[in-house]
C-alpha cells in the first residue's frame, strides 16, 4: 500500500535503470513557496459526537473544520495547538504494502471509483517518483482536495493523535503530540474509500482501530510502533453497519450503532514487529506473513434489538456501560467471553454522550440534561443507582475530564472549561466556567472593525438566525446583540423563511447596518442597540452592503436580487433618507462607493457601471448619481476592490481571473488567472481586499475561493501566486483584514461549517523579491497577462483600402467651403456647339499618362449628341459636402502606397497644388502666359479625370464629384480672382475669364450638375 494518496502513479519505476526525464511543466516554480499564512487561533467546532472528541491527562482535543484542535489547560489559562496535513502532504513513515497488492498500477482513478483508487493506493512507488511525474499537477482536481476530519483519538500515555478524514481519498493520519502545531503526519494512511467514522486506540496505546463509513465497510486494526508511531496492517473485516461510536475494552474491540452491538477479538499470538523505514515509499524486503481475518461476534439484544446505540464508554477490561438514543443504559459484561448485555435503568432523555470519573458516571443529554450514576450500584445493575439530575446545558453532544477538570461540548458550538470540587471530587456547576465560545449557526459573514470602538473589538461576525458578536484577535467575546427579524411565512413553506445575510458597520462602530432575506434594510445604533430606521430596499435578497463616511458625508448603498441598487445618506437633521433607485438589466453582483462623488457597481450582465454624486446648489441634503461610464466585462463578476490608488479597480471574474481597471480612462491595464503554485489549475476569487507595497512588505491581493475551500494570496501587479492555506471545510463566508498596532496583519475568515479561523500574515521576507521573480516562465506570463490585442477596421477603413482616392488629401485643405452651384448634365454641354471638344484633343491630353491596365469604354457619337434617359440614381443623388470628403475615415495610410505608382503621383500632385494655393495669397507678380498655361492644363486634367471614371470603376462618383469640385472649380475661382487683382486696368479684355461655364465638362462635374438640379 501506498503511504499517501500522492503515491499513485509512477512512469518510471524506482528500480529502473534509466533515470527519469519528466516534462515540467513551464509554470512549476523552481522550490516549494514559503508559508506566508499561519492559523493561530480557532473559533467553533463542528463537534456533533462523542467520535470528535477525545481527553487525555490536561489536554483535550476536537475537530474544526479541516483540522484538529488541541487545548492544553493549565488552570484558568489554556492554549491551542492545531494538527492538519494538506491534501499532498508527505508523511515521516510509509505503511507496507500488502501481500496481494498488485506490481503496478493499472490506470488513472477516478472520482468515485474506489477498486481503481485501491489499487494504485498499493503501488509500492516513492514519493519522489511522484513529484517527478509530469502528469502530477493533473491528478488532483481543487475539489478533491478537500477534506474533513470527522473523528479523533488521543493515545492514553498522550503521544499520538490519530484523525480520520472524509473526502476524495480519505485519509487516517497519525501526529506526535511531542510538536506545537505541525502539517507532518507520522502516518498516512489511505485504504478507505469513501471516509473514516471512528478512529480508536487499544489501552496500550500499541493498536489502532479505523473504521470506514457504512459505504465503504472496512474495520482495519494498524499495529503502531510506541517509540516511532509508525503502523502496520494486522488485522481487517467487513462491517456494513451504520456505527455510531467505538471503544476498546481491554483487548477486545466493540462497535455500536443502530441495532448493532458488536464485539472483535484482536489475536495478538502471530504479529510481528513492524520494520523502521529509512525512507519514504520504501517498502520492506522480507516476505509478509499469512494475515488472519479480524474475528467478531455480534452482541444479542434481546428486547432492545430496534434501538440506536448512541454512545459507550469502558469501566475495566471486561465491563463497559452502553447507552442509545431513547435513554437505555446497559451493562455490558464479557467476563468469561460471554457478551451479555443487560439494560440497567432509563435516563428519560436522549442520551449523546457518557464518561466515568472514580465512582461517579455522568450522562449528557441532547435537551442539556446532565445525570450523574454510582457505578458500584450501576454494576450490581440496581436501577436506583441515580444521584443527581441537572438541566442547565443548551444540549450536549461531547464530555470528557482532565485531570482537574471537567470538558463539554454543547449545541452551540461552545465548548466549556468546568472546576472541579478539590473537597468531593464532584463537578463545581456553580462556579463559572471557561469558555472557549462558537456560533450557535453557521456563520453567513465576517468583518473587520476598525479601533478605537468602544467594546474594543477587533472584528465582527453573524448568523442567519439574527446573532452578531463583537469578537478580538483571541477569539474572545467582547460584546453581541441580535437583530429582530420580521417573520414571513408562505403557504408552501411552514417554517419562516428570513434570516440576516449581511451586517455592515460604520466607523467605530456606532452604527450597524443589516439586510435580510425579505430585502428588508435597518440601521441600528449600538449605544442603544435600538433600530433608527427600517426600509424595505428590496424585493428579495439583499446581496450587498457598503457605507461611506466622512466629516459633512454619510451614504450607504445596497443592491438586491431585483436588480436595482439603492442608495441611502444621512441628512444634516440625523434622518437616514433615500435619495435614489438605480436600476440594472441584470443582478447586480456588489456595489461600492470609494468616495464621496462616486458609485461603482457591476452586474452579471458582464458590465461596470460608474455613477457620479452630485449635490443640488445651495441644498447639499438633495443628491443624485448620474451614470458617466460603462465598461464591458470578459465574464461575469463576482467581486470587486478599490486599489490602493483610489484610481484602479480589481475586478474578479467567474472565468478565473482578475482584471484591473483604470476608472480615469476605463482601459484594462492588467489581467492574470488566478492560479495555483503549479501554474496549472485556476478558482474564481471572491472577498477581494488589496494593499500597497510599504518599506518591508509587497503589495499583496488577498481573497478567497469556494472551488477548493482557500485562502489566497497574490501580487497584484504581476499576478504572481504568493500563498494559500485550507481549513474551512464548507463554503467560505467572508475574510477580514485586521491590521494591528505593531504593523502585523491577521486575516480571518468564517465558513459554513461554524467555524471561525484567525491567520497571521507574514510578508516581511528579505528574499521575497528573488522568491516571486526567479522563474523564467513566470516573467513570460507578463505578457500573456497583458489584454489581447484588438484591432477591427470599420467598413470605411476597409474601403479605402479596396478603393484608394485621392480626395483623402484635401483633409488639409483650411479654406472655408464654399456654396455650391447647379449645373446641367454633361450630355445636355456635350451637344451644343460651344462646348463641344475634339476628340483627338482628348486623347493628346494627359489622360495618356493614366494607367493601361483600366478598362476602357468607348461611347458613341450619338450618345455624346442627345441626352440620354434620367437615371434613377441621378435623380436622388445629392453632392457630397465638403466635410464629409474630409473626414478621416477616407484617409489612405502612405506606407501602403508603392513609390512610383498612379497614386503616388496623384498624392504629389495634391501637395503640389496645395502648395501652389497657399502662395497665392501673397502679392508677387505673375505672367498672363503662365497663367493661361495652368489654366489650360487645369481643363485638360479635368477631362482626363472625368474619362478615367466613365472607363474605370475603381472610382466612386462621390469622390470623382468632391475632387472635381474642389480642385477644378475652387483653383480656377482662385486664379481668375488673382489676375481681375493683377490686371484691372483691363479686366474687361480677359479671354478667358468667362470661360468657367464653357470649359469642357467632365463625367464627374456633370453627374455633380445633374444631381444638383434635380
């Protein structure tokens, strides 16, 4: 078998003669990260049962979610010391395999196949085998990582603790009490499939008893080396019964539950001494001996065979006392192996727990009732053995003695510290006990509280049933109130329904801010503890709660399932107003107000809302948020910080990864998922709380996650994992940073399971910087941080790609537009005998020099002498205005051009006559022949144009009629008003001056006539 669930896949065996090449994976850091969490103090216990709860000499141990917590009492001080193994921890020494393991494993397992996990638990392969498997990091899911322990046992010398866990490959692990708090077992050990629900040691401490839960059958007694702790298969059977507890008595071995009393003979004639091992995953040489089938009898019952047997605990090697759920107390007594079971008296309630002290037997009830017995009569089975009935308990589900005290557990999940009498020996029920308090309920929240407050707490927490208490860094309680509820029934359902979900508290604490199921806001003052107001907010669930406050400003703001967001401020009488509804398309997920001018709020309709606070003038009571940004999301959110800055915006999405906003020009300026050390599997973050970098420390992003039941911590400029810590082992419901007076941080965090767990933060690390940026992978993932890149061209864009024009360059043209003329169709010029030009001039113009490539289109004389029928296009067809040719989004990018080309050329002629314009504003003289010659190559490159568009339909009209328009009509207009200026004296002999309306015509300025007559 093999020693950890770790040990189950080996590419290369350990003996082979080649050495491994594994393919690492390129976000494997180069060694393990330093712990940057560490628990320190435990709240609550999820203890419902005798099998939680073991005491030995002063010392006393339960469970806690996933760990187990170890109290050591010395007189009216105790401590705590904590014993958890994460789910891939190594342990000192390996278990043996069993004879009739196979060679090698056969495949990968599966989720809920237990043969496969069996037989790949039997491989006989090292852990070093393991860690070098490239396929490691992808046998365990987040999911199956999570554990809970669910039984314990304390050695009677008070060595060794053994806990069972349940969970995907549940394990029984065995530590040495001799350490403070330690994350090392002694043993792993991993033969039960679905879950452990008893663990047990014999009374000399040389046996242990695990026994796996009704699904998975199996009774396994491990021979434990006293000196090392290090266990070895002795003895196994089958046992399907539904088992409520486990004890030894004697040699023997007892199991109880419902209808079930059953006694298992452990032979200790044929075991041998288990073999130390030098390493781990090492497995021994020597061959194994037979191993004999553990052998049991079942107990008769007699008239009691429908009861439940709850609970049982040991008088001396042959006698134990048995209790069941209906209050039957029972002798048990195997003098002379014959196993009778005699029922003594009836306690009168349900009976959960008993524990013997010298000559005195105490019962516990689940209604709180507290009995004690003489065990001298009890053992004469007389029925008037009854000393004392005490009902002052609010239910107890565990009890135990030390050495001087006495131990219980109660239905709150209180676990309380009583005296004993020095004088009778007898519990002191009178004096006040020490108290190591819980939540009664599950805890729905967790915050911090800011000092100076005046209960001088250090955090907060609540219930669904109403409860919040005031707690300091100790786990102490320093103050607690409970909210009324409205009651609300419906017809479906009989019981209420409404419970508090939130609590938010301002600035010392001097208001408490709750919401509730029925969406129902109050605010209550503490000093009083009376409600000042009470709104119905919401339609349904109130999701979340935010306040703001500052010296003039008080403003809290909520968002519901009914997908609105309302916001709240105090007015300058006291009186808490609302002032506004925003309303949303989807649920609104969390809402903040960083500011006092600003609101945030996202919804899962994948978007970021920003509003601004305004005030009306002169009446700073009227406010109102009126939206100024949108921005779209990747995924839906589920959570959202503040930087450190107050300008960015930490966004956790439900695809795995965070993202941060710049709020001053809404763009992405980081994004990283949110992985674990080995780069591979990623959670989604929730509970976001973020810090700046100081002298000793790195900025740090801290939140947690339900996909694996963690803590995490992260650098929020790179996305660097830095750390993560379990122990909760339901939903995670709240984290809290508490930053102390001596610069120390503690994190807290409350969970389903009733449990709250204080952690100390550690950051101050000289070699932080080389720990988080060795790796050469992990400087790559800077870049696939980074946004990807977004480039989509507009049609406009892609046009001009497709038709390149040279209109783009009258974008830097500055002379005002001018009004535009009508003007007839070119048919209509082309028949009259003024207009009319030759065609071989046509030809000798410079159209010559336009390229050869273009189709050509020859009309007819005949359609050049009579106007041909309107077109349909003509007739709507408006001229294009200037700007509109100007704008942008028709410029042509020059890098694209070829040098030499058509539109290289026409782009120097552009700049030219753009040139050309500008100096004739000025006043130096200019010849009459040079003027008629750039009249008349003006005329000629007009008609060139307009032959190019009738024979190409690269060209579009709309362009064709802009050029024309601006480079024919605007430089003529321009020319002929430079020489009435330079010539007045005879102005009236111009020869060409009236020539504008006679010059040949184009196809372009005659479509641009035609459209604008029409």
């Amino acid at each position: 078998m093999a020693s950890t669930p770790s040990n189950r896949l080996k590419l290369t065996p350990s003996n082979s003669p080649y050495l491994p090449h594994p393919a690492r994976s390129p976000y494997r850091p180069k060694g393990p990260v330093d712990p940057r969490l560490s628990l320190k103090r435990v709240v609550g216990t999820n203890c419902a049962s005798p099998t939680g709860f073991d005491t030995v000499n002063s010392s006393f141990a339960y469970i806690a979610g996933g760990a187990v917590v170890v109290v050591d009492v010395d007189g009216s001080e105790y401590t705590q010391r904590f014993y958890r193994a994460r789910p891939t921890a190594l342990p000192i020494y390996s278990t043996p395999p069993l004879p009739y393991s196979p060679s090698t494993p056969s495949q990968t397992p599966k989720a809920n196949d237990s043969r496969n996990r069996s037989a790949l638990r039997e491989s006989t392969y090292g852990s070093l085998d393991w860690a070098e498997s490239p396929t490691s990091s992808k046998t365990w899911t987040s999911r199956e990582r999570i554990k809970a322990a669910t039984c314990l046992a304390l050695s009677k010398e008070g060595k060794f603790l053994a806990v069972g866990e349940t969970g995907y490959a549940p394990r029984v692990l065995i530590f040495s009490l001799e350490d403070n708090s330690s994350d090392t077992p002694l043993v792993s050990i991993s033969e039960h499939t679905y879950g452990v629900k008893a663990v047990a040691w014999s009374p000399d401490s040389k046996y242990l008893a695990s026994l796996g839960s009704a699904n998975d059958g199996f009774l396994y007694i491990w021979r434990i080396e006293t000196r090392t702790g290090a266990a070895k298969l002795f003895q196994q059977n089958r046992c399907t019964s539904y088992i409520r507890g486990m004890i030894w008595v004697g040699s023997n071995l007892i199991t109880l539950g419902v209808r079930h009393v059953k006694v298992w003979r452990v032979d200790d004639g044929q075991s041998t001494s288990p073999v130390k091992q030098k390493f781990t995953g090492e497995s021994s040489a020597a061959p194994q001996p037979h191993q004999k089938t553990l052998p049991g009898r079942n107990v008769l019952l007699g008239n009691m065979i429908e009861a439940t047997f709850s609970c049982a605990t040991a008088i001396d090697d042959t006698k134990a006392i048995v209790c069941s759920e209906t209050g039957d107390v029972c002798l048990f007594d195997d003098t002379d192996k014959q196993m009778k079971l005699t029922n003594v008296l009836e306690s009168g309630f349900v009976t959960t727990c008993v524990t013997i002290r010298g000559n005195v037997v105490y019962l516990g009830g689940k209604s709180g009732n507290l009995t004690t017995l003489n065990l001298e009569s009890f053992v004469r089975c007389d029925s008037n053995c009854v000393v004392t009935n005490v009902a002052s308990f609010g239910g107890l589900f565990a009890m135990g003695f030390l050495e001087e005290n006495m131990v219980t557990v109660d239905a709150n999940r209180s676990i309380h510290i009583w005296g004993l009498d020095h004088s009778t020996g007898k519990v002191d029920l009178e004096s006040h006990p020490i108290q190591i308090p819980g939540h009664q309920d599950p805890v729905l929240g967790v915050e911090a509280l800011k000092r100076p407050n005046a209960p001088g707490a250090d955090f907060y927490s609540w219930s669904g049933s109403g409860q919040v208490i005031l707690w300091d860094t100790d786990g102490k309680i320093k103050s607690s109130f409970r909210v009324p509820l409205e009651e609300a029934c419906f017809d479906e359902e009989s019981d209420p329904v409404n419970q508090l979900t939130l609590v938010r508290a301002t600035q010392g604490g001097k208001f408490f801010v709750t919401g509730d199921k029925l969406g129902i806001v109050k605010i209550i003052d503490f000093s009083t503890l009376q409600c000042v107001s009470s709104m119905k907010a919401h339609a349904s669930d109130c999701q979340f709660i935010t306040t703001y406050e500052d010296k003039t400003k008080f403003i809290i703001a909520t968002c519901g399932r009914d997908r609105t967001a309302q916001l709240f401020h105090k007015m300058a009488g006291g009186e808490f107003e609302h002032f506004q509804t925003l309303e949303f398309a989807a649920r609104v997920v969390q809402v903040l107000v960083p500011s006092a001018d600003r609101v945030i709020t996202c919804s899962l309709d994948r978007t970021l809302q920003v509003h601004d606070l305004v005030t009306k003038e002169g009446d700073p009571d009227v406010m109102a948020a009126i939206p100024s940004k949108t921005l779209p999301l990747k995924a839906s959110p589920s959570s959202i910080t503040m930087g450190s800055d107050g300008k960015s915006l930490f966004v956790a999405l439900l695809d795995r990864s965070v993202c941060l906003f710049d709020l001053e020009n809404g763009k992405v300026s980081n994004t990283f998922k949110c992985t674990d050390e080995s780069g591979v599997e990623s959670v989604v973050l929730d509970s976001l709380t973020a810090r700046p970098a100081t002298d000793k420390e790195p900025a740090f992003l801290l939140g947690i996650s339900n996909t694996d039941k963690s803590v995490r911590i992260y650098d929020p400029q790179t996305g660097t994992f830095l750390d993560r810590e379990w122990g909760h082992t339901e939903a995670i419901n709240g984290l809290a940073l508490i930053e102390e007076d001596n610069s120390k941080r503690k994190v807290v965090t409350a969970g389903s399971d009733g449990t709250i767990m204080i952690w100390e933060m550690d950051l101050q690390d000289p070699s932080w910087g080389a720990a988080t940026r060795d790796p050469s992978p992990i400087k790559d993932s800077f870049t696939v941080s980074r946004p990807t890149l977004r480039r989509v061209l507009s049609k406009a864009e892609l046009a001009e790609f497709q038709r390149s024009s040279p209109s783009a360059s009258g974008a830097g043209r500055r002379s005002p537009p001018r009004t535009l003329t009508k003007r007839r169709s070119i048919y209509n010029l082309a028949s009259t005998p003024s207009s009319k030009t030759p065609a071989p001039s046509l030809q000798t113009g410079p159209a010559l020099s336009i390229a050869e490539d273009t189709p050509t289109r020859r009309p007819s004389a005949d359609s050049r002498c009579a106007s041909p029928p309107a077109s349909p296009k003509a007739k709507v067809r408006r001229q294009p205005s200037l700007p509109a040719l100007n704008s942008a989004k028709t410029r042509s990018t020059n890098n694209l051009r070829a040098f030499g080309s058509l539109s290289m050329a026409t782009e120097q002629c552009c700049r030219t006559l753009r040139a050309y314009r500008k100096k004739l504003a000025s006043t130096d003289p200019i010849s009459q022949d040079v003027l008629a010659e750039l009249d008349q190559e003006l005329r000629l490159t007009a008609v060139a144009l307009g032959d190019r568009a009738t024979r190409s339909k690269a060209m579009s009209d709309h362009m064709l009629n802009g050029l024309l328009d601006q480079y024919s009509e605007r430089l003529v207009a321009m020319l002929d008003e430079k020489l009435r200026l330079s010539y007045r004296s005879t102005s009236d002999q111009e020869p060409e001056s009236p020539g504008i309306a006679k010059r040949p015509g184009s196809s372009g300025s005659g479509a641009g006539s035609s459209s604008g007559s029409t």
